[in-house]
C-alpha cells in the first residue's frame, strides 16, 4: 500500500511538472506568434528608359503613368506571392502585359522590384531581397545590380575590380573603404561600356547602384539606391525615401522627384489588402 502510494505521488508530480512545461513553453511562443510582421517593405525601381508604365499588382492598378528613371519610397505590402504587371498607359486593365511577375514579399524583409531590359532587349521584372545589417565603421556596402541589354560587365572602382563577370539581373555585394570613387564599366574584354563616373560612399552607409538602359541604343546609364542602415535599439530598419533624377548618363542623383509616397501607399495598401486575388485562366 505504501509502495502504491507513493507511486500515485510520483506520477501526480510528473504530470504537473509536464504541465508547467507545456503551459510555459505555450506562453512563451505566444508574443513571438503574435509579432511577426504582416508586411514586408517594397521599392518599385523603373529602369525602362523612355517608357512610361502602368504597374499593377495582383490585377489592380498601383502605379499609373509611372515614369522612367525613377523609384518610389518604401510601400509597405502584405507578406505573400503577388503578381506584378506592367502595361502601357493607354492600354486596358484587362489587355495582356508586356512584362509580368511573381514575386514573394516576407514579413520584415527589405526588397526592390526592378523593371529593366533583359539582355537580348525584352522588359522584364526581377525582385532582390534587400540586406539590412549594419555596415562597419569607416566602410561602405555596395550592391551592384545589372537590369540592362548589355553583356556581363565588370564594374571598377578607380583602378579596382569591384565587380567581376555580372549578369543581367544578377547582383554583386562588396564593402570598401569609405571614399569618394570613379566607377566605370566595361565587358569582359574590356571594352569601355560606361565612362568613369564620381560617387561619394559615406562611412558606414549603403548604396545600391542599378545599370540600365540599352547598350545597342547608347542609353546605358546607373540609377542610385541610397539606404539608412539599422538604427541602434530601433525595432525595424529605417530607409530613406529618395528619388532618381532623369538625364543622358552617368550616375544619378538622389532626392529630386519622387513617386508621392502618402498617395502610393494608400492606393497599394488598400488594393492589395482588400480586393480578391485574380485567377489566372
């Protein structure tokens, strides 16, 4: 009877104990559940010189007339496949696009949405994953992107090659020393693509650099993606709403003309989250 006894106890104890366990481990998992981001950030870049265009995403009209050489600030978009099109303005909502993707936005995560030329001259979309860790002192993170009708390129920082070989719609990530650089481009066998031109790196900062246009028509040209790295204790990385300006060539400047972002995110944010997913026939 006293051995029974005891046994009684000790089972009684071990399930109390797995029911801490279990109880603990429940309310633990809760506010991890419970904070995951429902949005992931979206910068749509429009690399398609001389093109005016009509984005759409999941069937819905985001971005009308949307000009040439330029990017929106930050949107934020619900986590989740989307699909993106691009039309002619004057073209309907329902008419076949002359580009058109899928793309994955994870909850928290940075990423830029190019519209660019493949390289045999077709519109296309590519989307990046953007990083957001922070970059050291005294040193400058570049992402080179290529979404131009041009062979692979090299890319030289004054004398150095960055970049070695990149292909049209791949990306290549390096940090250098913070500084003032000549960058130009060229094709593997050195042909002079690009001409040198001047960009500042500031010290412990980003930049993302996009080379777009058309080889074969002379309209090569980089587009500038400024970014604001992680701020110490703040919960979610901060980016600075730019603008790319329009010209001829060389490297463009931030922070003249962008997409009204109040507008954008209104119109986006609400068509994405509220009208029903197209089905595709």
């Amino acid at each position: 009877m006293q051995l029974a006894g005891r046994g009684r106890s000790t089972t009684v104890r071990v399930v109390g104990a797995l029911a801490v366990v279990m109880v603990c481990a429940a309310v633990a998992a809760a506010p991890a559940t419970a904070q995951m981001p429902t949005t992931g950030r979206v910068v749509v870049v429009h690399g398609l010189r001389g093109q005016l265009v009509d984005v759409y995403v999941d069937g819905e009209l985001a971005l009308p007339a949307f000009e040439p050489d330029r990017l929106t600030d930050p949107l934020d978009v619900p986590a989740g496949d989307h699909d993106v099109e691009l039309r002619e303005p004057d073209k309907a909502a329902d008419s076949e696009p002359f580009a058109s993707a899928t793309i994955t936005v994870i909850g928290g995560a940075d990423h830029s949405v190019l519209a660019h030329l493949s390289s045999s001259g077709e519109p296309m979309i590519t989307a990046y994953e953007d990083p957001v860790t922070a970059v050291a002192p005294g040193q400058s993170d570049v992402l080179v992107r290529h979404g131009a009708q041009a062979p692979p390129i090299d890319v030289l920082f004054d004398t150095e090659k960055l970049v070695d070989g990149l292909a049209n719609s791949a990306q290549a990530q390096a940090q250098v020393p913070a500084a003032g650089y000549q960058v130009s481009v060229r094709d593997a066998a050195g042909r002079m693509l690009v001409p040198a031109n001047s960009v500042d790196l500031e010290d412990a900062s980003r930049m993302i650099l996009y080379l777009v246009g058309s080889e074969e028509s002379g309209t090569l040209k980089w587009l500038v993606q400024p970014t604001r790295l992680p701020i110490p204790g703040a919960p979610t990385p901060v980016r600075v709403p730019t603008a790319v300006t329009a010209g001829n060539s060389g490297l463009a400047a931030a922070g003249e003309r962008a997409v009204p972002v109040l507008v954008v995110l209104v119109l986006v944010g609400a068509m994405i989250a509220t009208a029903p997913r197209r089905r595709r026939g």
